[in-house]
C-alpha cells in the first residue's frame, strides 16, 4: 500500500504540472485509469490509451510464472542461507568493514535477483490484468542483470523503467531543460533515493537498528558512475570499454554498482522481506 500511495503521489505531481506521458490529462476517464492503475498505460500519439496487442495478456502472465518460479528457486537458496551465502547467518554487510565487499559479493547478487523477480511478479501480475480489460502498458524492466552493459543503461534503459519513467518526467527532464542534464540527473537520483528512503523507513518502522541515509548513500553512488561514464565516455578508457563484448561489460557493470549494494539492500534483508516473500512460496528445503 505504501508503495501504491508513493507512486500516486508521483502521478499528482504529474497532473500539477503536466509532466505525464502525453494523453494522461487530456480527459477525466484518462487520468483516472492512468492514476488507478499499478503499471504505466501506454498512450497513442493522439492522447488516447493504446488497445492490448493480442496475446499480451497470456504474454504477461507466461513471464509472470517464470519469474515466480524463478523467485522460488531463488529463495530456496536464500533461506537455506540466510540470504548472505559465504558469509555467517546473522552477518549484515550493510555494518561491516567495507560492507563486507569482496565476500559480500555473492550476497548482494543473490538479494538483487530477488528483488528483481519478486517486482517483475508484481508488475507482470498488474499488466496482465491490464491487458486482460484491454489496455496496453509499458514494460516496466529489460533484463537489468542479463543485459546490461554500463551503469547509464542499467539505470536509464532497464531497471524498474516504471519508475525511471516518472523521475524522468517529473524531474530530470525539468531541470536538464534550465541548468543542465547533471543536475537534472542529480535531481531524479536524488527523488528516487528519497522515495526508497521512506519506503524502506515504513518498512522497518520501529526497528531500532534502522538508520536512514543508506539509500540515499546508494543512490548518490550511482549517480557518481553515471557522471564518471559520462565523462570518460570520450576517452581512450571509455573507447576501449565499449569495443569489450556485451558480457565483458555487463560483468564489469554489476562489479562496480553491487559493492555499494549493501547500503540499498539492508533494508530489504535485516527487516525481513526477503525472508518473508519466501515463507509464501513454495520452495525446496536443503541444508547450505
């Protein structure tokens, strides 16, 4: 529910100062679908909701069982090993010397996998039932951990594009447009962090080991790499790194955005979600 009025709040941000996608606000049945609804309706060039394509809610729903297959396979792994594999049960990377990293590594893997799946159920579940009423809705990821080859296309091209899309809109754009595109960067990372901030301050409410400041660490990390590639983009290193094979990059990627992992992470695993999400899931049960 905290996520959902999150997320409204963003889309009333929108309709203040007309910066949804085109068509949103051009009718009251428009904003109120575009409003109510958990994924991103897709709007025609007119302003008009666009109709399904056939199959996409079979579509949807084929994804939406493979990702919660693979969201079961992965939390067998994770309760049988407290979702740190390599590390001790109780460890927390987020409170040790440099958040654990190298070790910590396979940890934060795992959890990011985990959060990945379980928000791809959520997003194919909501854009199935969309589909199934007869509208089409922007996918809301493409394949972040398989595919992607720098820190600015995971960021701006694959990960949770549902809200990238709105920051883009609300705040990036914005401010691109009268002082630059940095700080319009730093303006959508710095939204997204706080917005992760009080979800994860909901979540853990009470929880006397929370400290908040974590995510907004993480997100100003990322906004860093996507600075740095910016700049080194135009150099013999940024050359030399986009000529490495697609794999090659996407190794070097998750190497240089997960040590940080821990900060985002910590939120999710000490308070239990994880844990949770995979006590309502069927699973195998094997000793680590």
């Amino acid at each position: 529910l905290s996520e959902l009025a999150t997320a409204g709040f963003f889309r009333l941000v929108e309709l203040a100062f007309s910066t949804g996608p085109h068509g949103f606000d051009t009718g009251l049945r428009n904003w109120v679908l575009y409003f109510v609804t958990p994924s991103e309706i897709a709007f025609d060039d007119c302003g008009r909701p666009k109709a399904a394509p056939a199959g996409e809610a079979k579509a949807c729903l084929r994804s939406l069982a493979g990702h919660a297959l693979l969201l079961s396979a992965l939390c067998s792994v994770g309760e049988a090993t407290a979702f740190v594999p390599l590390l001790p049960a109780s460890a927390d990377p987020a409170a040790m010397s440099w958040l654990g990293w190298p070790r910590s590594l396979p940890a934060v893997w795992l959890q990011a996998w985990c959060f990945y799946a379980l928000l791809m159920v959520q997003f194919q579940f909501w854009r199935s039932v969309a589909a199934a009423l007869g509208f089409a809705t922007v996918p809301a990821f493409d394949q972040p951990l398989t595919r992607s080859t720098s820190p600015r296309d995971f960021w701006g091209r694959r990960w949770n594009l549902f809200i990238h899309r709105m920051m883009h809109r609300s705040f990036f754009a914005p401010c691109a447009r009268t002082v630059g595109p940095r700080v319009g960067a730093l303006a959508a990372f710095a939204a997204s962090g706080l917005f992760h901030e009080y979800m994860w301050l909901v979540m853990n409410w009470g929880e006397a080991w929370y400290v908040p400041g974590g995510t907004m660490i993480f997100f100003a990390s990322q906004f860093v790499l996507c600075v740095a590639q910016a700049l080194l983009s135009r150099t013999t290193v940024g050359r030399m790194c986009t000529s490495m094979p697609g794999q090659v990059r996407l190794l070097l990627t998750m190497c240089i955005a997960l040590p940080l992992g821990p900060l985002f992470f910590q939120g999710l695993h000490r308070g239990g979600l994880l844990t949770a999400v995979a006590h309502m899931l069927p699973r195998v049960s094997w000793a680590a």
